[in-house]
C-alpha cells in the first residue's frame, strides 16, 4: 500500500465523493476510481458503497480513515522537518470543536495560530458532545480537539488540557426584556419567560430542565439543536436563550443584552490531543492553546492521562 492511494482515498472521503476529489487532485475521475479499486482489492474489502452518484464510506472504509490520516501526517510532518531546515512552515492541521468553544476559545487561538504559521492550512470539522470530540482524537481522524462540560474532562490515553470555564448566560430578547437594570438575574427569574433551548444533553439544557423541575413557570418555545441559528432566533423575538458566556462578544455585537444567570453554572472548556506523535502544526498548536490557558488564571492544567 503506498500513500498515494491513502491520499486518493481521503480526497474522496473529504470532498463528498468521486467527482469532487478528482478535480481536486487533478486528476481525471475514471484514474481516481481505478486506484480506490485498486485499494480495495488490495485490502479485501470495499471502501465504499456507490448509491446513485454519491460515494458512502462502508464500515471498513470508516475505519481506515483513521489510520490513513495518521500515515499522511507522519508523512507531512516529515517532509515539515525538512522544509523546517530551509526556514518553510507548512502542513495541514486537522481541529474538531463543540459549538460554542468553536467560537471562543477557538477563534482567539485561531487567529493568534494563523499569524504566527500563516502557511499551515486548519480543518475544523464539527461535533456535538465531548464524546465524539475524543473519539475523533483516540482515532487519529482529528490530532485536536476542542470539548466543553459540566465537569473537568479526564479520558484514558488523552491529554486534557484545561483552557477556562464559561459562566452561563441569559442572551435576551429585546422584545420581552423586563428584567430590569441588574447584569445578573436568579434561575427563578426565567418564570414567565419563553426560551429557545439547546436539545438534551448540553448544560445549557439541563439549566433549563433544571428551573423547571423546581417549579419554574418558563416555557420551551424552540428547541434548536444547530446553535448558529439561535442568536437570528433571539434578534427576532422568539424568545431569550441560556448559553455560555463565549457567546457574548457576538450577542453585544449584534446589540443584544446579556444576563449573568446566578447560581452560577460553569461550561469547563478543553483542548485534547494526543500525548505522543502529534506533528509539528499540532505541537504549535498546543504552544498557543498553553498561553491561552496561563493567561486565564492558575485553576487551567494540563491533565495527564487516567493510567
């Protein structure tokens, strides 16, 4: 098996299908396909199902672009020590983040990253619990990834390190704004108000479920489990929305109100890698996301992982 075929085979993975990964690559679509068939033959087992036009990887093929992605930056990360030499940064670096610590911390470290290696190219690819963000580092489909919880994250074989915490807020709607001058309000004050609720699992929802199993009288209007669409939700008066306080810079930007919700409730916001063969892209990464965590106070640590 050489890398060219992996780097056919991720092509296509990335881009959706045949088509699109060869004019990618370059390349004309019937080579393309001859060489996945060429891998396929070479392992045994199909990659993937063609449906119509469309290229749905099977099960082994799920399970090779781990590895594959791994082999690819061995190889990246080698030819990166040797440009290193000549004074060239470049590579790849692949990211998967939760929502709202895709917005900050991320973005900070992003723009910090960027400045300092403008040739690396970053992937940030989405998930939505902290389970699928460390599934995607153990595997070596992403080397980082970012995870907020209600409570520090520690995983066998993974490095946690700790970046901050995220006091929860109320974003509010303008239009049923009656919570007076004060910048924080009670749990019992979300009484009589409509809001627009991540789905089940998030701590946003479970300060929701929460108030309302003590007896607050708050209703559910929305339930959105795409949380780019709740800030457009909130601007147009549909209701107010519980989030972490990483969402306040855009809510101010678009003129909204935002409310510290007491008892205070906290988001633990990290990034988790690897502990060994990360590539140098990845190496730099962690560098900033270090800085970002000493400059918010002492509680931020890297967590060895559980033996």
């Amino acid at each position: 098996m050489d890398t060219r075929k992996l780097k056919y085979f991720l092509a296509v993975v990335d881009h959706g299908g045949f088509s699109r990964a060869a004019e990618h690559l370059l390349i004309a679509q019937p080579s393309l396909s001859q060489t996945i068939a060429g891998l396929e033959k070479e392992l045994g087992v199909p990659l993937f199902h063609r449906i119509g036009r469309r290229a749905v990887l099977s099960e082994a093929g799920r399970e090779l672009v781990g590895p594959a992605r791994v082999v690819m930056r061995d190889l990246d990360a080698a030819q990166s020590a040797v440009q290193a030499l000549l004074g060239v940064r470049s590579g790849r670096l692949d990211i998967i983040t939760m929502p709202s610590p895709g917005i900050e911390p991320l973005t900070s470290m992003i723009a910090e990253y960027t400045q300092a290696h403008p040739s690396v190219r970053l992937n940030v690819s989405a998930a939505f619990t902290p389970e699928e963000v460390i599934e995607s580092v153990r595997s070596g489909s992403t080397e980082i990834g970012l995870a907020g919880s209600p409570t520090p994250i520690r995983v066998p074989g993974v490095q946690v390190l700790e970046l901050e915490r995220q006091p929860l807020i109320l974003i509010v709607n303008p239009r049923a704004d009656t919570f007076g001058p004060a910048s924080g309000i009670q749990r019992e004050d979300l009484g009589g108000h409509r809001l627009i609720a991540s789905q089940r699992g998030s701590l946003m929802r479970w300060l929701v479920d929460d108030a309302l199993a003590r007896g607050v009288n708050t209703e559910i209007v929305v339930e959105v489990a795409h949380r780019t669409s709740i800030l457009p939700l909130v601007l147009a008066g549909v209701g107010h929305a519980v989030m972490p306080a990483s969402w306040a810079p855009l809510a101010h930007t678009s003129g909204l109100r935002t409310l510290l919700i007491e008892p205070v409730s906290h988001l633990d916001v990290a990034v988790l890698s690897r502990k060994e063969d990360l590539t140098p892209a990845a190496r730099a990464f962690l560098s900033v996301a270090e800085q970002h965590a000493a400059a918010r106070g002492p509680h931020n640590h890297a967590r060895e992982p559980d033996q």
